[in-house]
C-alpha cells in the first residue's frame, strides 16, 4: 500500500501527475526605509495586484484581487504606518513597525466582522508582499510547462494569478478551508482540490502522487491498481449524477423545486439542459454589464422573451436591476457608494449596547472604505456621501 496523505476535498475528481511546489516565504532581511520609500512601495504592491487582477480569468479571484489592490492604496493603511514612522529620515530597521501597523489594521477589521473581517485575511499578504518588495527579495512565481500537481503551503490568488492554469491536474495545500481561495479557484476550473492537507510539502518535488479531490486523500507513487480503482470509482459517480433529472425530491418523496440562477438566454438553455426546473434567480442587472449605453427596452423584452419561450411555462424570478451593497465590484456597473442607515430597537439591553458599540466601530472603517472606492469611480466628479441625481447609487 502507498503512503498516503488526507485532507479535506473540496473538489471532486482524480488526477495523477507529478507534483510542483509554490513555495512563498517572507523576507526577514533587515529593512532600511524611509516612509516615502515605504509609501511608494506599497503603491506598488496595489498596482501589481492590479495586474493579476487584469491577467487571470475567474471571476472570483478577479475580485478579490482587485479588493486586495485597493485595500494596498487605502489611505488608513497609510496613516497606520505613518502613526509608527512618523519622520521623514531612513530608519535602520522598519520591518517591526510595518507588521505591527499591518497587525492593528487587522484587529480592527476582525472586530467589526462580516464583510471587513473577510477582508482582514488579505493584509497578511500584503504585508508579505511590501516586505518582500523593500527587502528585493519578490518571488518570479511557479513556471508551469507540462501538465502538474500544484501544491502549496497555501495558495493566494495573487499566486494563482502567475500560474499556467492550462497545465494544473490538481491542487493541493496545507493551510485554508471548504470556502478558502483555493478551494473556490478549483471548483471554478473543475479539477480536484484537497485543502488542509497536512505533510504534503514535505513530500518530494516531481514526485508522482495521486489526488482524489473527493475523498481528500493524496496518494504518493500510486500503484496502477490504486489509479484504476480510484478513477473507475469517481467515473462511476459522475456517470450517476449526470444520470439524474428532475422533478427534484427528497428519499421521503418530498418535492424540492430545482430551480438556477442565470442572467441570460444561453444560461437558460443551458439549465434546462441539466434538469432546472426554471429559474429562482434572472439577474437582470448583467444585462447592463459590458456595455457603454444601457440595453434599450426593445433589447431587453427580446431577452426576456427568449428566456420565457426556453422555459415554456415554467416558473421564472427575475430580480430588477440590482446594484448591490458593499462591493468594489459594483463600480465598473457605474454605481457609487453612499451611506445607508438603518434603525432597530432591541429590547435585550446587552445586545443593544453591543450592537452599539459594534456600529460606533464600524462607521470609521465604512468611511474610509467609501473614500477608497470614490477614487477608483469612472466619473469625474467626486462622489459625496450624498447621492447625485444623475448618477447611479449603491449603498454600503
């Protein structure tokens, strides 16, 4: 029996190939740096994430790039570490006082929760980054020629980014969980992943291992009869599940509609085709996207029609023009972030000043968010926390 290695599997699938490492390490070299220095680095650090963002092709990391570029250029990450190195001479050392700051604007972000706290996890590696960046020491990234295992102590997007997807059989890392980077990068290029993976580094680079994404297990120089078992197995299932077709229902008998989510007529067709039921969700808002006018109401009734004549009777919701809240990714759809309020009685006292002190916290870091996304707005103008009349909203 071959050595193995379990995880947890997060996309399904079987490959076999030999293993390529990414290996990312922070520099502990001394950092002599004067604040502009820093300063200029760190626009840097956004503008090369913004690249990533502009070269790689999924979707969801896209935007999580291009948060990661804009929280690099916030002016509060800025004033963190200006607050440590508040002089304008070369300091001897600044490495410390740049992780402390890094460290503080992170706590904030945790305390706040919801969105800001799932931002919090991406200035670790911007921090990684400007130290690397100041220290000369910036890694040149994995280049992929042939078809491989990728793994990793953890993947960012950044370094998903750098990477030849074409040739990637499978990924597989140490660190992250079921909603991590990795696991939503894999699922989004339908090969098997496997996400904290203890040992798997210490295994040998272009050694050829196994990877069932489905079981979560690595297998290290697979025998033909494990390859052969493994993949009949995962054919097998997919052969099943492709053989599956409405009307949804629960082993009891219970009916549970099968219903997808799409924003246009070939998605339409395309979730007739794998069993839907119709359509819970027509986002009406993508039809606005990629275009410099709106789609005229004639463009739209066509649309519509063409989704209502594939569904042929069956339940259709279509959600109006949604801008959204909270979301740098609302900007390129022309919208601008204005404050939102809201006001709730609570008849808990404890949960009341909880609450409380949650919103006096919040209202900050909102602040300055808004202020980060005005200066990337398309308009020329600059947006006010009031809404303009001839310009679109979205609140935050």
């Amino acid at each position: 029996m071959s050595n193995s290695l379990k995880g947890i599997g997060v996309s399904p699938g079987v490959s076999v190939g030999p293993i390529r490492k990414v290996i990312n390490e922070t520099s502990t070299d001394v950092i002599a740096a004067s604040p502009r220095e820093i300063f200029e680095a760190l626009i840097k650090v956004g503008e090369d994430l913004e690249q990533a963002a502009a070269k790689i092709e999924l979707d969801v990391a896209k935007e999580v790039l291009s948060a990661q570029s804009m929280i690099a250029q916030d002016p509060a990450l800025v004033e963190a570490i200006g607050a440590r190195l508040d002089q304008d001479i070369k300091y001897p050392d600044v490495r410390a006082d740049i992780v402390a700051a890094f460290a503080g604007f992170k706590d904030a972000l945790l305390a706040i929760g919801g969105y800001f706290a799932e931002r919090a996890a991406d200035l670790d590696e911007i921090c990684t980054r400007l130290l690397n960046k100041l220290s000369g020491n910036e890694s040149e990234g994995l280049v992929l020629t042939a078809p491989t295992i990728i793994v990793a102590e953890d993947l960012t997007p950044a370094d998903t980014a750098a990477l030849n997807l074409k040739f990637a059989l499978a990924l597989v890392v140490e660190k992250g969980g079921p909603t991590s980077h990795t696991a939503i990068v894999a699922r989004g290029l339908g090969i098997p992943a496997i996400v904290g993976c203890k040992g798997i580094m210490a295994i040998a680079e272009e050694s050829e291992v196994l990877v069932d994404g489905r079981d979560g297990k690595v297998i290290a120089t697979p025998t033909e009869n494990e390859i052969q078992l493994r993949t009949s197995k995962e054919a097998a299932l997919r052969a099943r599940a492709a053989a599956v077709k409405g009307p949804g229902k629960l082993s009891d008998g219970t009916a549970i509609q099968l219903l997808a989510n799409c924003g246009d007529a070939d998605g339409s067709i395309r979730a007739v085709e794998a069993g839907a039921e119709g359509i819970g969700l027509f986002r009406t808002e993508l039809l606005f996207l990629d275009r410099q006018t709106e789609p005229t109401v004639d463009e739209q009734t066509e649309m519509y029609k063409k989704v209502f004549d594939v569904m042929a009777g069956k339940k259709v919701i279509l959600r109006t023009l949604d801008a959204g809240v909270q979301g740098e990714h609302k900007l390129h759809r022309g919208f601008l972030p204005v404050p939102g309020c809201s006001a709730h009685w609570f008849a808990h006292r404890e949960l009341h000043r909880a609450v409380g002190r949650y919103v006096a916290c919040e209202q900050p870091l909102v602040e300055s968010y808004m202020k980060q996304l005005c200066r990337h707005s398309s308009y020329k103008h600059t947006c006010s926390a009031e809404p303009r009349h001839d310009q679109g909203t979205a609140q935050q």
